[in-house]
C-alpha cells in the first residue's frame, strides 16, 4: 500500500503508487500486480518483469547458425512448452525487445512465438535470443544471424575481350557473369531446427528469499 519503505526491504511504494525494487536480483523475475481502489471501484494494471543475468557468450556449438543475403527475410523459430503458460519476448542485436506488446515495423513476434524480419539489413547481422519466462522461471536460447552483402546489377563482374584480327567479335562486346546462387535464399539448409523450450515446475524453479 503506498506509500510503503521498510528498513532492510529492496522493495518500496512512492506516494504516487510506483514501485521501487533497489538491487534486482534474478529471482525478482515474475509478474507484479498494481491494484487500485476508491471508494469500492478496484481495478489492477499487470506488469511481467524479467530479470537479465549477466550476458554470456555460449559456445559456437550450442547457437544455431543462419546466414542471409541482404533483403531476404529472417524468420526465427521459437515455441513454449510451459505450465503455466510462458511469454516469450526476442531480444535483438541492438538490445531491443520484440514481444506481443511492442512489436516495431522491423520485426514482428508471429502467433506461434517466430520471429519475423520481412527486409533484412546487414546491421541485422548479430545474436538472437528468444527468451520464454513464467512464474516458475524463464529459459532462452541464442541464434546467430549473418546478413551478407550482395553485389547489385551495376557491380556485378564483367569481362571484356579484345578484338583479335580476323575476328567477327565486337571490341566492346562484354560478358555479364551473374552468380546462379543468387535468389530467394531459401533453401532446405537455411531453415533452422525449431527448438522448444521446457519450463515445467521439476525443471526451473526460483526460490523465495526469506
């Protein structure tokens, strides 16, 4: 009830009804209530809060690899299976966030938790995490994306050939190499395994602090 502070208590309620958690911890990972009354109306505002640990870089054998050509899009796998229900949220390379609640017109969380980067850019290039999290506690997983720059029309490499006597070939007669290989980019190899992550209350669990 606001406003509240105890001696020794990481928790605290301003006057104005914010609620101040001093020194998170991961285990403060989890869905927090906002209820309000006057005068016998109540009505409540959820908020789900996920607590980071500290980033570490898993080993190349453990992050599934895809690499793209630049305009293609990225889809990225991602599926939940948890009780109770997980919410799955995608942090990006830059650090932002893509869940239900705040998709951008860059990427988009799809309704069976992929995610979708319909135009791909070079600066996508980077490590994925798809994090699922309940009240009983929270798994990810990484993926690395490679976005390769491809060479446009006006680039592409060209051939030249000299007129030699006696030749019926033009001097100025030019041969365009273009790279078969380049298309839509979706071939079998390119479609990640889809990996599910498994909270269940005898796997991941947080303990209460006394």
């Amino acid at each position: 009830k606001a406003p509240f502070k105890m001696e020794d208590s990481r928790f605290s309620v301003l006057s104005s009804g914010q609620l101040v958690i001093r020194s998170v911890a991961y285990a403060d990972s989890g869905v927090y209530h906002c209820v309000a009354q006057v005068r016998g109306d109540i009505d409540s505002m959820s908020y789900r809060i996920l607590v980071q640990p500290p980033i570490i870089q898993p080993a190349d054998s453990e992050i599934i690899k895809i690499q793209k050509n630049v305009g293609e899009p990225i889809l990225l796998p991602c599926s939940a299976v948890a009780i109770p229900d997980a919410h799955l949220s995608w942090i990006l390379p830059n650090s932002h966030v893509i869940n239900d609640l705040s998709n951008s017109s860059k990427g988009y969380l799809l309704e069976n938790g992929s995610l979708l980067i319909p135009h791909s850019h070079v600066s996508d290039s980077g490590y994925y995490r798809c994090v699922a999290i309940n009240q009983q506690g929270s798994d990810q997983f990484a993926t690395r994306v490679s976005v390769n720059k491809m060479a446009s029309d006006r680039s592409s490499k060209r051939m030249k050939f000299k007129k030699r006597p006696g030749s019926s070939i033009s001097g100025k007669t030019e041969v365009q190499v273009i790279d078969d290989d380049v298309g839509s980019g979706a071939g079998e190899d390119d479609k990640p395994p889809s990996k599910k992550i498994h909270l269940k209350n005898h796997e991941v669990s947080l303990k209460q602090k006394n």
